[in-house]
C-alpha cells in the first residue's frame, strides 16, 4: 500500500498501481493527477535547466547526470521535489549542455531509472536523455522555412519512402548512403544519366514524401554503435518517441546532430516543393517491460485485459493506452511536437484503429490550430482490443473522425486481389465480382447511393492504394496471381492499378518505387530484410523509363483536373455518373463541373478486358482522347471501341452556355 499527499489531500492507493500485472487506475486517480503543463520534461537555458517528471506512484524522484552515454557510474544525483499533481520537480542551476540524464524513481521498495519519456535528445541508442539547446539545431534560415503550397487534402499525392531505401543502392550516385542528409542532395545520377534521389521524385510530381518511422526507434536489427555492418529495420518499434533515429544520422554519438540533420532534411524537401508526412507508431511500444512509460508510473500507459494479461490487437506484445489522460496528453504532445519543433506537414497513424477516438481528434484539434493543411492519415483496421468498439478510431467509425483518412483496403484489394491469398486475381488480373466495390473506391468511398456506399462520409477520409511497404509489391502480387500472363500483359496491369488510384476521388497514395514496378523477389514481409532486397534499384529504375514517365503523366492528369479531386461528398454526388460498361469494365463520367476544370465533362474507362471492348459514351459533345489513347482503337462520336488493358480518359466541352 502507498499513500501520497497531494494538496493536503491523503490518497490511499492501496491495490491502485499495478496488481499481478492488472493495471487498475482510476478515474479518482485521473482527476487528481491529470496534469495539464507544457513543461514536462526539461527546459534548458544557460542559466539553469528545470526538469518536470510525471509520476505519481513514486515516493522519491532523482535525476541522475551522467557525463557521456555509457558510463556507468553517475556524475551527480540530485533529489526532486513533488509539486501538483503527481508531477516532480528539479531546478539545476548552471549550464548543463551536453549533459546527459536520466529519471530514477522509488515504486514500493524497488528502483527504477529510466530515459526521459518527453526527451527531445538522446545518446547513441536511446538509452539516456541529453540537454541540449534546440536553438542551437536549426539550420540557417530555419525561421524562414516555408511549406509548399497547399489547400485540401484530397490535393495531395504521397509517396511513401523509408530513409534507407532511397540511396542505399550502390548506383544511386548519392553520396549520404542511408542517411537523412541522402534526401537533401540534388544533381544525383543514375545508371544511364537517369535523375536519381529526390530530384526522381521530385520530377514525378507528388505533393508528399511520408517517411517511415524517423522517431528513435528499438530494434534487435539496428545497433547505432555498429553502424559500419550492414543493418535495416523499418522502424515500427518506438523506443524514444520525441527524438530523430541515430542511425540516420552521420554521427549518432553526438546528441544535436540527428536533429540538426533532419531539420536540414525537411528544409531542403519543403524548398524542393515537397511536404514531409511522419509515420508515428503511438498504438504500442517495442518492449514492454523496458519501456520508461513501464518504469516510471507501472501499469499506467499500456492496455491490460481482466486477466492481467496486456492486451495485443498491435501483434507486437501490448498496446499504448491512448485513452488515459496522461498517455493521450503525451500523444497529443508528441504531434504537435514534430509539427512546430520539426515542421513536419503530416501524419500517418500505425494501427490507428488501435487508438481512441478523443485522442485522434483531439490531435486533428490542436494540428488546425497550428496549421489546418496539416493531414492526418491511418490504419483504420478493426482489431481485436479491450478498447470498446465505439471508441476506437476505426473506419467503422469513421464518422466521428472528421478530416481523418483511413487507408480503403476494400479498394486496394478489389483492384488487385486479396493481399492474404497471393494467387487470387483482383479486377486488373481477371477477377470477377469486383465492380461495385470498384464504384465505391472511385466515389471516394463515400455514401454515393443505396448501392455504392463504403465507411467515409467525406472524400478525405479515403486514402487509395495498391502498394505500401506492408506486403507483396503490386508488381511481386501481380506476378504471383497471374502465372501464365506474359510481362507486357502485366505492365499493362500494373498501369491500370496505379491509374486507378490517381484518378478515383479521395486522397491518392504511392509506394516508393511504384512508378518502375518495384520487387522484392516475391518477399511479403521485409521489415528487417537485407537492404539488398529493400533500396530502390536505380538499375531497375533505369530500364523502365516509360513506366516512370507513364505515372508522372498520372499525376499531371490528376493535378490538371480538379474533377478528380472533389472536396465533398456533395459533390460527387453531384458530378460523378457511372456509365454502363461492358463486363469486366468500369466507366464514369464527371458531369459539368464548374470548379476551375478544362473540360466541362470528362470520361474515364477503366477496361480489364483481353479482347476488344466497345462502350457507349453519352451524349454530351464532342468526345476527344485525353489520356490512353494507345488503347484507343476507335473514336466515332458516341461510339468507344477499347483495345487491351488499361484507362481511357477522354473529354468533351459540350455547352457551357
């Protein structure tokens, strides 16, 4: 039993703690210690650095200082003094930049020490906070960074990318080889003179890098004191959640630099005309029992079932329990964080359906506060929680997550065949039955009619894809499920599904690597693969130049008509028709739209089909080609004849008057 003062009111915790791993804080427990200050954690100056530690069940609180990163014995421990509301506090006089430090704290009769959990820099492989002057970090003109561009959500066109992957090829012609300042270099070339590094990307057209996780990340695969051997990990393991990964940097042993170097990262993005989204992983943590969360204030920040046991909807051991106060204070700190301190632009929530609704929206909240052209994007999967249903941030409940996107995983598998069974065929490769789930991805995945209806009530609440870092490549699934097709027959497959994507409504998504039918020889999962098996292959890149320039044709389509691009759901159901179509083809037409578009009306043919298909196009004037009119066999007023797998885009002025 522990008993703790607080305002001269006596708490008798008895079991509250933690009871054979069952965590059972209540909510007399929140109400008391809910601390809601912006000072957790350190605050420097050269004058003197203030610590602020929340942990109510601790009935002493040290910061001990250490003089480097692996020492073992401190240089000084200093005693914390309790103040309001389960929080601890020190004011240690002088300069202490370049000090590292961490928490020790009593729970009953044991001690723990542990990283600061609100540590913005940290030592070589995360194991202790430093101070450091943030200032100091900023690159020059940091103050005068400005962001591209940018209006709704439904703009953009993200292309995810892992750090490594970018330049770790040994013909990338980028000179920082898996590292952050890898994405600032310009003028890289490839083999055959092709554009390589962000000047590829760049050229595509995209609005958005999303980065996989660039937090501080825990993994047995990467070791940042033996950078020199060949390491790799995508990073979904958080170890600290405020602080760059040290492996990304050129030097992970001097605290500032990660963070200096990012911060030139973003900078050289944004002058590039590219927005930078965060991969953030707040639904669990790497390792449990480790964790500082766990040593500081047990049994608090993680999910337990009635048994005692963690919860795991994550598969990776426990969840973060985002509805508690402190842990969604974190959360919420966190994000905005990145956005002001880092200037990132964007969020993509790992296994969002993990987390509660109040806490995602209070994000959304605070982010328009900062910047309304910030987007919030996730994994909306129904997983298995203790979290009641009706609080989880799911597509289910997509509806009380308003501007929030959810990945459209109907969408993705209808287009290319359930990503769970490697040989089943979507609609590009021969499946049959897919075209009203078709429909329903090309409306947004919006409430378009009785019929044709899917989780989102607005079009920014529908990410599209076909490809990601999780699972097989579109190209690797393409090839697994079509045994007997010929490559050419293939490619053509693999255009329609990236064309689809950018040209449905809603907010369109790209894999790095995407655009030259990207492989991982036919590996699902490659997290901690070789990076042999996970860089983007410039060789690769080099031999399918006219699949490059087919999706930056894409994307020019798409950003050229803003048809494709509606803002609301009223809209589309103003604007978008289906037309009838043969089998196996979907067809649309995006009806006298007023909104700054070229075309009065635009027609688009989704056609899966082998053989030769004719469609009936409607009468609303002169229809010209506008994009695939290599699969334009004939044209003759209202009369389409098709010719071979691919998209059809065509247009028509008709009368305005």
């Amino acid at each position: 039993m522990a008993v703790q003062r607080e305002h001269d009111v006596v708490v008798d915790y008895g079991d509250l703690a933690v009871t054979g791993g069952i965590s059972v804080f209540d909510e007399r427990f929140d109400e008391l210690f809910n601390y809601d200050g912006d000072d957790l954690g350190v605050t420097y100056t050269s004058k003197e650095s203030k610590f602020r530690l929340w942990a109510p069940t601790a009935s002493e609180a040290e910061v001990v200082f250490y003089e480097g990163w692996k020492e073992k014995e401190p240089a000084q421990t200093l005693a914390m003094k309790r103040d309001v509301q389960g929080t601890w506090i020190l004011i240690a006089e002088g300069d202490h930049q370049g000090r590292f430090y961490t928490y020790r704290v009593k729970i009953g009769q044991d001690w723990n020490e542990a990283a600061d959990p609100y540590a913005r820099a940290v030592g070589v492989n995360g194991d202790r906070a430093a101070i450091i002057d943030l200032q100091s970090t900023n690159p020059e003109h940091w103050e005068n960074d400005h962001k591209p561009p940018f209006e709704a959500a439904v703009d953009a066109v993200i292309y995810e990318l892992h750090v490594k992957d970018l330049s770790s090829h040994p013909h990338s012609g980028i000179a920082h080889k898996g590292k952050f300042l890898g994405l600032t270099e310009s003028g890289t070339r490839g083999p055959g003179n092709i554009a390589t590094g962000v000047d590829h990307i760049a050229a595509l057209g995209v609005t958005h890098i999303q980065l996989l996780p660039i937090y501080d990340y825990a993994t047995e695969s990467v070791d940042e004191t033996k950078l020199d051997q060949p390491q790799y990990n995508w990073g979904y393991d958080p170890k600290n959640y405020n602080v760059p990964e040290g492996s990304y940097a050129t030097d992970p042993y001097i605290p500032g630099l990660r963070i200096a170097e990012l911060k030139q990262t973003i900078q050289a993005l944004h002058e590039r005309g590219l927005r930078v989204i965060m991969d953030v992983v707040y639904n669990h943590v790497y390792d449990w029992y480790l964790i500082n969360f766990t040593k500081l204030v047990p049994g608090y920040y993680l999910r337990y079932k009635e048994d005692g046991t963690l919860s795991d909807g994550s598969f990776c051991g426990n969840e973060c329990a985002s509805e508690r106060p402190m842990m969604r204070k974190f959360i919420v700190d966190s994000v905005l964080y990145w956005a002001t301190e880092y200037h990132i632009d964007g969020f993509r929530f790992d296994l969002m359906g993990l987390m509660d609704i109040e806490t995602m929206n209070e994000i959304r909240r605070r982010l328009d506060a900062v910047d309304p052209s910030l987007i919030m994007i996730g994994e909306g999967w129904i997983m298995n929680t203790v979290l009641p249903e009706e609080s989880r941030a799911h597509q289910n409940n997509a509806a009380k997550l308003p501007r929030i996107g959810h990945f459209n995983d109907d969408y993705r598998d209808a287009i290319k065949g359930n990503i769970f069974y490697f040989d089943q065929k979507g609609f590009i490769s021969g499946g049959v039955g897919f075209e009203e789930l078709i429909r329903s991805g090309i409306a947004g995945a919006i409430a378009y009619d009785d019929q044709t209806r899917n989780f989102a009530n607005e079009p920014e609440q529908t990410v599209n894809y076909v490809e990601c870092h999780d699972n097989h490549t579109l190209w690797d699934k393409i090839v697994l499920s079509t045994a007997q097709e010929s490559e050419e027959r293939r490619i053509r497959m693999h255009r329609l599904a990236s064309a689809m994507t950018l040209t449905s409504q809603g907010i369109p998504f790209l894999h790095a690597g995407q655009e030259f039918m990207r492989t991982k020889d036919g590996e699902e999962n490659s997290y901690k693969s070789p990076i042999e098996l996970n860089w983007l292959d410039w060789e690769r890149c080099a031999a399918n130049q006219d699949n490059v320039a087919y999706m930056r044709e894409l994307i020019a389509l798409r950003k050229s008509h803003p048809a494709f691009r509606l803002r609301t759901a009223e809209q589309i159901r103003e604007h978008l028709r289906f037309e009838s179509a043969p089998e196996h083809c979907v067809a649309y037409t995006l009806r006298n739209h007023a909104g700054g578009d070229a075309a009065q009306h635009i027609y688009v043919l989704y056609n899966a089909r082998i053989e030769p298909v004719q469609a009936d196009l409607p009468e609303l004037g002169e229809w010209s080609i506008r994009f695939g009119g290599e699969h334009v066999a004939v044209l003759e007023g209202n009369r389409l004849e098709a010719d071979g797998i691919g998209m059809i885009v065509l247009v028509a002025q008709g009368d305005r008057s």
